[in-house]
C-alpha cells in the first residue's frame, strides 16, 4: 500500500463506501480498492464514492473497465462530488460502465442511497462511515 492514503473505503449500510481526499490514488491503491469491491460484492447494493476532487488517473479507469469486464458486471456506483471535473470523470466512465454510473453533490445522501436501492436507515450509516473516513483522511493529513 502507499506510504500515503488517498483515500479510505469499507462497506456501511448494504454499500461499499470509499471517501476520497484531492489527490488520485497510487496504481496498488487503486487495484486494492477493485479487489476489495469483488470481495464484497455479495454484502452491497452497490459503491457510493465521496470525493472532494481525488479520483482514478485515466489508466486507473482503464484498468477499472478491464477489471469490471473480466468479473462479469458493473456494480451500481453513485459518485458524490463536489468538482466539476470528477462529474466529467464520471460521464465519461459511464459511457463504458454503462447507466449503473450516476454523479451527485457531495451531500447527495439520499439521491445517490436511492439510486443504490438503499434503505433510509442504510443512507444514514452511509453518512455517518463517510463523515469518519473524511475525518481519518484530514488526520493522517491527506492530500
């Protein structure tokens, strides 16, 4: 793993959450974070990002595409964000991902839980996983 965390990620609420700080993560970040998705694909609806601006590198999409390809399908994703570049990111992953990909302000909770198919109960422990893990990132000072 890298010496330092971009971002930080588990499952909350019938979703996998990751919650990304400005910075993208490092290739072995990256495929830890695909890995743990499969690992986990049977405890979610689905994967609900937070991010303040940090996302994957376009090799990192490649290799996200590639690797959804050799599973055999896309998870539901609901990226929250507040960059407009993020929300580009996400339009054009969805071209190759498919309508299982929607973008959402960054306090867009209940739309993107809803996307998921989440229960209100499982969006509030999505909030509160999401609100600790963006506490873990400002305290080991992520970028």
């Amino acid at each position: 793993m890298a010496d330092q965390r971009t971002f930080f990620y588990e499952v909350a609420g019938n979703a996998h959450v990751a919650v990304h700080g400005k910075a993208p993560p490092s290739d072995e970040e990256w495929q830890d974070y695909l890995d743990h998705i499969v690992q986990h694909v049977n405890d979610a609806r689905g994967v609900i990002v937070n991010t303040t601006g940090g996302g994957p590198t376009a090799a990192q999409r490649r290799a996200a595409t590639e690797h959804w390809n050799r599973y055999g399908s896309t998870p539901k994703m609901a990226i929250m964000t507040i960059s407009p570049v993020v929300r580009g990111m996400v339009t054009a992953l969805s071209w190759f991902l498919g309508t299982n990909l929607r973008a959402y302000p960054i306090d867009g909770f209940k739309d993107a839980g809803k996307h998921l198919g989440l229960s209100a109960s499982d969006v509030e422990e999505v909030r509160a996983v999401v609100e600790r893990l963006r506490g873990e990132l400002k305290s080991i000072g992520a970028r």
